[in-house]
C-alpha cells in the first residue's frame, strides 16, 4: 500500500475480484501464507529481517522467520507458531466441499530443516460466524513426516507426495488428508534417482523467487501428475553432459515403466539452455522448453512412442510462456512463476487439426488423430473434420490404417467413460508394436518396480490407481480383446452354413432352420439362432437405416448372412471376454455394453460414408446402372473399398447394405475386366439386391448381355437359383438347364430307369438321345426327387425345349 502497509488479500476466480483478509502496518517480506476453509482464520509466515539487518543491528538473539496464526474474523488475536532462524511454509487442510463449518481446522508447517507437522486448532463459535482460538496453552500437533529432500502439496486432492533419501535410490511416499480424519502414508514407490539432499526442494507451497532461485540450482527439477483415470506420474529433469542436449524422465508408476528421453536441440546460447518445464494436461504430460519443443505424453497409453506428440519450432510454442519458470499447480494449470500470473491451460482442437493436416510423417499424424479424440471426446464438428482428412489422406499413411484407428480410438473413447476398467479390455488402436522414431528425440525404457498401495476402503483415484497396478500384474495387454478367435470361427461358422445353404432357409429376419447332415452336427440351431439373434439386437441399436439418413446414403436393409453372422460372433465372444473380467457389473450391463460397441461400429461406419457421401455431393440416384459413373462416384468407390479393406483387418461387421451399394459403384465406374477382377478376388461381393436389380433393370444389348453373363457365371450356387429367374435370356434358360439337369442326375446316382414313359406332354422329337433323357428327367420327377421345389418352372418339358432352342440356335435355324 502507499503507507508501506503489508496487506494479505483472497482472489475470487468468480468474481474477479480481492476479498481483503489483514493488513500488517509495515512492509513484510511474506513466505507464505493460507486461510482456513471458513475464512476465520490466517497463518502467515514472514522474514523479520534480512542478513545485513541482522549484521547492523545485532539482532542475534532475535529469530530470523515468524510463523502467526492470526483471527481474522473478527480481528482478535495473533499467535505465534514458530519463531525459527529456518524458512517455513503454511498451508491449511480443507475438508470435502459442501461440508458444514467445522469447529476445527488443521494447519501443515513445512520446515526448512526437512520436517512437516500437522496443528490442530480448534475454535469457539460466537455470533455471526465469528470464531476465536480456545485458550488451551499449547496447540496439539503431530509429526507427519521427517528428513523428506523434496515435497509437494496437492491441494485439490489433499495429498502430500514427498521424497525421503535411501542409500542409493530414493523412495517416494504419499501421505492422504481425510476430511474427519487425521492421515495415512497410502503410497510408496521407490526411484531410482540420485536427489540432491542438499536443499529442501517444495512445490506448490507458495512461490518465493528470491529463495527458489537459490534452491533450484541445487536441487532436483522434479513433480508428481495425477490423472482422473488412475495415472501416477513423476516427472524429473536430468543433466546431461553433452552441450545442447535434454534430457528428461517420465515415471509411468501406473504403469510400471519409466521412460528417458534425450532431445538435441538446435545450436543456441548456452546460457539460454534452461530446466524442462512440466505440465499436468490430465490425459497428458506436457514437457516443455520455450522455443525450443513441447512433448505431450500420452499418460493411458505410454507404450508407444507414436502416441506422444513431439512439437517443436512456431508449433511448440504456448501462448504467453515463454520462460522456463512454470509450475503446474494442479490440472490443466500454468503458474508462471516470474510474473506471477496463473493460466489455464488447454490443448487447442483447431490448433491441432491444422497440424494434422499439415503433418508428413505417420509418428505426428497418429499422435494427432489419436489427442484430438481423446482429448475432446468426440464432438461431431471435429469428427467430420477428423473424417475428412482421413478421405484424403489414405494413401498417405503408411504404418498404421487411418480408418481402423479412427474406428477403434472413437469406439474406445465412447464406451470407456461408462464402466471402470473398460479401457483395459477394449483395444484402444490397431497397432501391436511401432518400429518408426520421432527425429531428434532418443526414448530408452527401463522396469521399473511397482508401487505399494496401502488403503481401506478409498474410492476415487486410489482406486483407480490399484485397478490399473493390478492390470500391469496381469499382463495388461492381453486383457484387450482380439479378433483372432473372433475370425477364425466366423470363416468356419461361415463354411458351414455355406455347406449346408440349401438346408437354410430363412423365414423372416434371422428366423431359420438348419437341416445338418450327420457328420457335422457340432453346430445347432439353437446355436446359430443365438448368433443371429445377437445380430438382430445390435443392428436394432443402430440408426444406419433411419429414413433421414438413407435418403442421404442408400444402404439398404438386406439379409447378408456372412455380415450377421460376424456381427452376431462379436457380440457373442465380446461378451464372454468382458464376462471373465467385469463379472461384478451384473449380465444385463455387459449385455447393453455390447450391444452399444456393436451399434456404435456400425454407427462409425455409416458416418464415414454420410461425410463422404456430402463431400462429393451424390445422391440415392448412384444405385442406377443406366450409365457410367462420375469422377466423385469412382472416389466414394475408392474409399468404400479401403473401408472393406479395414473391415476385413479388424475382422469388424459393416452395416447392412454396405456390400451392396460397393458393388453398385463398382459396376458403375469400373470397365468390365477390372470389375470381374475384384470380385474374383472378394473386393467386391455379389449381394442378391445389387444382382437383381441388374438383371432386371438392364436391357439385353451385347454390351450388358456380357456384363450379365458374367456375373451370372460368378453366383454362388444358392445366390445363383434366387435371381437367375429375372433374367429372361436363353443363355440363362441354358444355364438353369443345365444346373437342373446336372442336379437331377446327381441324385439318380447309380439308379437305372425301369421304362421309359410311353406318354409325353411334348411333342416327341426323331432324335434319340434327346428323347432318353427327357423320359429319364421325367420319370425322376415323377419319383418325388425335385432338387429345386420353388421353381415349378424347371421340368422335363422345359429342358427339353430349352435344349431344342439351343440346338436350332447353333444350327442357325428358326424355332417355333
């Protein structure tokens, strides 16, 4: 103040304004100071004289620091705490918000001889919420912890971490605050790093530059991150020999690993090479080093280096940083410590989407894609923007598929929120291990032992933390769900029901009967129905086929056995995976969980297409065959086909309709040979609705009787019998002919006609072979033995004539 007042105020982040709280009538040099949750009460800590006072004036038997505990409200007495040649620091304990005014409160001293103790204080109530100290001599307290190197408060989760030396290595505890409690050690972690011990090192205690100046030259540069979802990290600066080299370690204690990281900075000024500053962005841990790079670590997902997003130059640059003196007090938080301002601090999304953009190498693309869904969850703005890039990019990513991880880190990232330990179960990325680096940083990875949990009944984030050790005890990686079972008894369900396709007869949606032969009856009806009924559940969930939507995209609701079959297996070994693992959940949680992946796959699937569909403006019309397609078709060609692609890597179901419109576009833009030759290859699959409606819809030209042809000779058997009937054509005729013929001689085997038949319905032709087999055809018909009852089309008569046409066709003479 201008009358050399010392004045102590609160600052209100609602208000933005200072709620005075005492005023000293001189200028103090303040340590540190903090005020108890009713705001009755203030400790403060101060310098009464500097080194050259002391030397002028004698003051040797006055202690240097002054610790007060001071009633503010009303104004009354002032108490003296400590009175010490030793620096000390004060911070009052809260207790849960929401908790009525207590008649307690609880001070922590932290004491620049090594030593923290705990003050009970306890106070009368008078009128109008005013308190005072009861006069009961000395104040009890307790000693918390003694001979710790380093410290740091937690003041939004009321935790103490701090640092005690042990013979070589370093053991790092954690000290727990209750409410209505006293407080428990909960953790203890042993390091392996060589602290200075040399000089008590406090973070998050109040900030005084003159004395953290002193003390960060000769101690460690070093602070504890926690996350929401159960991570536990330390994070230390290291000196490093070689001139323009960083070096900085990251202890994932969740994890059980740590990681080093060396970075080789361009040349500069020696004396602008400063400490790494270290920040909590709660899913990531931000390094950073002003002009020079800012590495954002992936703190769920540390395994893989592709997943850490290494910055640097005008990228690496944070708004208004731009010195090495940073704290971060609690989440997403910046203290700059020389100019005393305090920040938020957040990942920007359009920031980060330009740089997905404009990134060329895979290690900065995947880390990108994988924090913009992480970290913002989702929105539907940014997933389409996320989309976008992904159809322009696909060729360009060379390491990992785009749209698989797209897929997989959005499903994961929507369903994990909803059940604990769900993220250790569900496959987060599509990648097993990354062989690729990120220039101009080294990573080396070391074991390192777990840490020891020692709690009772503690939700939260304790609890969180041992779900996670416990994961790392089991071998976490095994635990995320894989679809290798998953695909080799889809390709074997599929064989079977191919095998036994005539016996399948679908009544309506997934309502079958299966007749199996005697040598495979491993698979029963019972069995199957399950597997399409879990189908049917999950594709219910689904809004693929809303009338809004397939106006925009024409996929159509279709029976496609292979894809429910797949669908109806996922759901099934899905379940049974998060069943070992979940079992406290209950059933019918697990059951809706699944089915929510299931649907939110399909979801995913039909929100690629839709902002394709848009970007290259096509309509409903697409699914036309009357003529060549445009430059836009061939590109959503284009892209359904490394959709299949993906598909088939992850062995994931596709919507209903999706085979069918791909074959469409395909038939559309592709010339015949190219055509032909993905579906030989099974890029493009014959689906009943595509076939039929070519068949119908397309005149009998040369050009089209070419194209019908040979997909007619590409149908499956069963397919094959289904829609050859809309094709009116005689090399069609002589095709259904031909199958019905061989089928019925098929069953005949070795069984010999008794007579002919005296009597035919046609009129007998003078050739002899001819006339045999269609009295044999006939007298097998007669016999009961109809391969194709559905179609009363297919007789004896109808060989016959089809053969006589064929005949007269070949001999280039008119039939009548």
């Amino acid at each position: 103040g201008n009358q050399r007042n010392t004045h102590i105020g609160l600052y209100d982040l609602q208000t933005k304004q200072n709620e005075h709280l005492y005023m000293f009538e001189k200028d103090l040099h303040i340590i540190s100071c903090s005020v108890n949750n009713e705001r009755t009460l203030l400790a403060v800590s101060f310098c009464q004289y500097t080194e050259e006072e002391r030397a002028s004036q004698l003051l040797q038997s006055v202690s240097k620091y002054l610790t007060l505990l001071i009633e503010i409200h009303p104004i009354n007495n002032v108490r003296v705490l400590k009175a010490v040649d030793s620096c000390v620091r004060v911070q009052f304990l809260y207790p849960v918000e929401g908790r009525n005014s207590s008649t307690e409160s609880r001070l922590l001293l932290v004491s620049e001889d090594k030593y923290i103790e705990q003050f009970d204080i306890r106070v009368t109530a008078e009128e109008e919420h005013k308190v005072v100290i009861q006069k009961s001599g000395q104040l009890p307290r307790a000693k918390v912890v003694d001979d710790l190197v380093w410290a740091q408060w937690d003041m939004m989760e009321q935790r103490l971490f701090y640092i005690v030396p042990k013979e070589s290595k370093s053991t790092l505890r954690c000290v727990q605050f209750y409410p209505d409690e006293n407080f428990n050690s909960i953790l203890e972690s042993h390091l392996d790093i060589a602290v200075n011990d040399t000089q008590l090192k406090l973070v998050n205690f109040g900030y005084d530059y003159c004395q953290d100046q002193d003390v960060a030259s000769k101690s460690l540069n070093l602070q504890v991150f926690t996350s929401k979802a159960g991570g536990l990290c330390v994070c230390c600066s290291l000196a490093s020999d070689i001139p323009h080299e960083i070096m900085y370690s990251i202890y994932f204690l969740h994890k059980g690993y740590n990681k080093t990281f060396t970075v080789s900075l361009e040349r500069t000024e020696s004396h602008q090479l400063k400490e790494v500053a270290f920040m909590n962005l709660d899913y990531y841990v931000a390094a950073y080093l002003p002009g020079q790079f800012l590495h954002l670590l992936n703190i769920q997902h540390p395994d893989l280096l592709c997943y850490s997003l290494f910055l640097t130059g005008e990228d690496a640059r944070i708004d208004t940083l731009q010195n090495c003196s940073i704290r971060s007090p609690w989440v997403l938080t910046a203290l700059d410590c020389e100019a005393g301002s305090l920040y938020d601090v957040n990942i920007s999304d359009s920031a980060l989407l330009q740089f997905l953009q404009k990134s060329k190498q895979d290690c900065e693309r995947l880390a990108a894609l994988h924090c913009a869904l992480l970290y913002f969850q989702h929105t539907e703005d940014l997933e389409m923007q996320i989309i976008r890039w992904i159809s322009e990019n696909m060729s360009t990513c060379h390491s990992f598929d785009p749209i698989q991880e797209f897929i997989i880190a959005s499903l994961y990232c929507r369903m994990c929120p909803e059940t604990q330990n769900l993220d250790k179960l569900l496959p987060y990325t599509s990648l097993h291990d990354w062989i690729g680096v990120v220039p101009g940083v080294i990573c080396a990875t070391d074991i390192i032992s777990l840490p020891v949990l020692e709690f009772q009944n503690s939700k939260g984030f304790w609890e969180k933390l041992n779900s996670n050790l416990e994961s790392v005890k089991y071998a976490e990686p095994h635990l995320h769900y894989q679809s290798n079972v998953l695909r080799r008894e889809w390709r074997n369900l599929s064989e079977e029901v191919r095998s036994n396709l005539f016996g399948l007869l679908f009544c309506s949606f997934c309502d079958f009967c299966l007749f199996t032969n005697q040598r495979e009856e491993r698979r029963t009806t019972a069995y199957l129905r399950n597997i399409f009924e879990n189908a049917k559940n999950a594709m219910s969930l689904n809004d693929c086929c809303s009338i809004s939507e397939a106006r925009l995209v024409p996929l159509f609701e279709e029976e496609d056995y292979q894809q429910q079959l797949l669908m109806g297996l996922m759901v099934a070994q899905l379940k049974d995976h998060l069943m070992r693992h979940l079992q406290y959940v209950g059933k019918k949680k697990i059951d809706q969980i699944v089915l929510d992946y299931v649907a939110n796959l399909l979801n995913l699937v039909h929100r690629i297409m839709k902002e394709v569909w848009r970007r290259y403006q096509l309509h409903s019309c697409v699914f036309c065959f009357d003529e060549r397609g445009s430059a836009g078709e061939f590109a959503v060609f284009h892209i359904m086909s490394r959709i299949l692609e993906a598909a088939n890597g992850m062995c994931m179901p596709l919507p209903p309709g999706f085979h069918t419109l791909h074959l469409g576009l395909g038939v559309r833009c592709l010339p015949l040979h190219t055509l032909l030759h993905y579906i030989d290859n099974g890029v493009l699959q014959l689906t009943e609705t595509c076939v039929r409606k070519l068949l119908k819809d397309l005149d009998d030209t040369e050009k089209n009787e070419k194209l019908k042809f040979s997909i007619v000779m590409r149908l499956p058997e069963a397919l094959g019998q289904k829609v050859r009937q809309y094709w009116n054509h005689p090399i069609n005729a002589n095709l259904i002919a031909r199958k019905y013929v061989k089928l019925l001689l098929e069953k005949l085997g070795n069984r010999q006609c008794s007579r002919p038949i005296p009597e035919r319905l046609s009129v007998p032709v003078e050739f002899l072979p001819l006339n045999y087999l269609t009295n044999v055809l006939a007298e097998i018909e007669n016999e009961g033995v109809h391969p194709c009852e559905k179609q009363d089309h297919v007789n004896a008569r109808f060989v016959e004539e089809t053969a006589l046409k064929h005949t007269m066709t070949l001999l280039g003479l008119k039939y009548s």
